[in-house]
C-alpha cells in the first residue's frame, strides 16, 4: 500500500486541477469574508467579525472543491480501468482501494481547513480577533469541521466507486449538493429551524450558524455580539453521526469494489 499511496501523492502534486481548485476556493473564502464583513460592518474591522459574516459561505465553498477533488484523486483511473493494472501487478484490492481512500482523505479534508483558517489567520493578523466573537467557541466550531469534512469525503468516495467513473461522480455529487441545501432552505423557511446531522452540507451549516447575535455597548460603540457557545449536543452529534456516516460510506465503498470486474 506504501507504494501505490507514494504513487497516488505524486499524481495529485501534479494535477493542476487539484491545484486550481485548492487555490480557486482559498481565494474565494477570503473575498466572502472580506465581502461579507465590509458590508455588515459595524465599527472596526475584526478577526471574529469576518468570521461570523462568512461562516455560512464556506458549505458552498467547500462542496465546490470536495465534489470535484475527491472523485479525481480517488477515481481518476476507473474510467480507463487503468486502476487493474494494480490488481494484475499483484496488489490486493484492500491496497488499491484504502491507498486512494487515505490520500483522497488526507488531502481533501487538509484543503479544506487550509480554505478555512488561512483567511482567517490573515484576518487575526490584520485587524485583531475583536470583540465580536469568543475566539475559543470559534476555534472548537472550526475544528468540529473537521467531521462533517470526513463525512462528506467518504460519501463522495462512495458515490465514485459505485459510478466507477469520476466525472459522473462530480455531477451527481453537485446535484445531490444543490438537492440537499434547498431542502435545508424550504425546511427552515417553513419552520424557522434548520436541518443539523441530516447530512455533512447542513451540519457544516449548522456548526457556520451564527444567525443568533445581540447588539453590545464596547469601546465606545455598539457592535454585533454573536452566540458561538457549542452546545454538548452539537459537538456529540457531530462527532458520532460523522465518524459512523463516514464509515459506513467506506465500507460500503470497498464491499464494492471488491465486487467488481476487472474487466
């Protein structure tokens, strides 16, 4: 498995689409904060500002860059059946499809935490984390991200596995993306709730929810106080239903695999 990882790495180092991805949704989370926070500006400019403005920007972003990144690390090569030459060179199957598994992981789920923290980062570093938002309940919510990430990924593995072919997996997958955010729209437009663990697109919204905020009296002006505290119910429920979502999704995806052809 080393080596076919050591292989898969190096493909997607030099896969420019890879990279213009990555690129093209870092710089489009940093203009949604900068975007979003200059037009609910209230007083000076802040870290946690930019932060609770653009939150519920970053579902969007990250689906556009994990429908396209994982269907082409994890099955760029099923749809010239280039991926047999592994098998027929004497690979198990458990190697082949675990190897493309850990580094579609690896590297999407490190792509989008990049996208979330770096502009961040850069925010903290400009204007100051402010006075807007708890930095801790912030910094909790971005790693609770990371789940609904995992999750999303191996559901996008699976989907590609099963259509054995990754542009159909990209298509399919923004489809079901679209499908799945109106639903969440109609649900709480209707209720006034939205939907939390039903799917890794709206527990991203739910953990980037921060609709829930009150006008403060600090330093000499009033400005925007958001509600960021995480709830015990929030962070077991994304830990849980993700890890189970997201393994399910992969054993799922090699049950699979293992059943396929080779020819």
């Amino acid at each position: 498995m080393k080596n076919i990882i050591k292989a898969q790495i190096y493909q997607v180092r030099h896969d420019s689409i890879v990279i213009l991805f990555l690129f093209s949704g870092l710089v489009l989370m940093a203009a949604c904060m900068l975007m979003n926070g200059l037009e609910n500006r209230m007083g000076e400019l802040s870290a946690g500002l930019l932060f609770a403005t653009a939150g519920g920007s970053y579902t969007f972003i990250a689906a556009v860059v994990f429908v396209v990144l994982v269907p082409r690390i994890s099955g760029w090569d099923l749809g010239d059946k280039t991926i047999n030459y592994e098998i027929m060179a004497g690979h198990a199957r458990k190697e082949v499809y675990f190897g493309r598994v850990m580094v579609s992981l690896g590297w999407s789920i490190a792509g989008g935490m990049t996208i979330l923290l770096l502009p961040l980062l850069a925010a903290e570093i400009l204007f100051g984390w402010g006075n807007n938002m708890n930095p801790g309940d912030a910094i909790i919510r971005c790693i609770l991200a990371l789940f609904p990430l995992f999750r999303i990924a191996c559901g996008f593995i699976l989907l590609t596995f099963l259509l054995k072919n990754c542009y159909m997996a990209m298509m399919i997958g923004w489809v079901l993306f679209a499908v799945t955010m109106i639903v969440n729209m109609c649900y709480q437009e209707f209720t006034g709730r939205i939907l939390t663990f039903h799917s890794g697109f709206t527990n991203l919204t739910y953990i980037f929810d921060f609709s829930s905020f009150k006008f403060m009296f600090i330093g000499g002006e009033d400005i925007p106080v958001y509600a960021a505290t995480v709830s015990p119910s929030m962070t077991a429920g994304t830990a849980a239903v993700s890890l189970l979502m997201g393994i399910v999704y992969i054993a799922a995806g090699y049950v699979f695999f293992c059943r396929q052809d080779m020819d």
